[in-house]
C-alpha cells in the first residue's frame, strides 16, 4: 500500500476529517472541497470555528446511495438498470 492510500485508509477509520482530508480522499482541490461543503452537496459539522466532514457523508458520496433520504443534495446520481 503506497502512502496516499494508507493516509486515505487513516483518514476514512475515524468518524470525521477535516475539509482538507476529505479533498484529498476524493481527490479535488481544497477550494473545490470548500464550495461543496457551502452548497451542501459535501455535509459538514461546524465547531467553533472548525469545519468537518463526516466520513460517512464521504462514503455515501462515493457510493450514490439509492436511498433518496441519504443522498447529499446536488449530488448527481446515476439511475441503476
């Protein structure tokens, strides 16, 4: 396992990251990750004045949950056959 992958291993192991960890696990720019997070389509949780990603809002990002009540909104979704 090369670094990157074992830093994403890391990052995806504990229940939240920060925006800049999620940019990296899927593989944007941190400005990029940022507007995602302002527009909702990458949920976060605001701590004072730290912003984080849940990784199961990861997850299902990559996943295109099925259950629309799971879906990020503005996240595009592929129709399954």
């Amino acid at each position: 396992m090369d670094a990157t992958s074992q830093q994403v291993t890391e990052i995806m192991a504990r229940p939240t990251c920060s925006v800049e960890e999620a940019a990296k696990v899927l593989h944007i720019g941190r400005t990029q990750a940022y507007r995602a997070v302002r527009s909702g389509e990458l949920r976060s949780i605001r701590i004072g004045k730290r912003v984080l990603v849940p990784t199961n809002a990861i997850r299902q990002l990559l996943e295109g949950s099925s259950d629309p009540a799971q879906r990020l909104p503005g996240c595009w979704h592929t129709a399954s056959a």
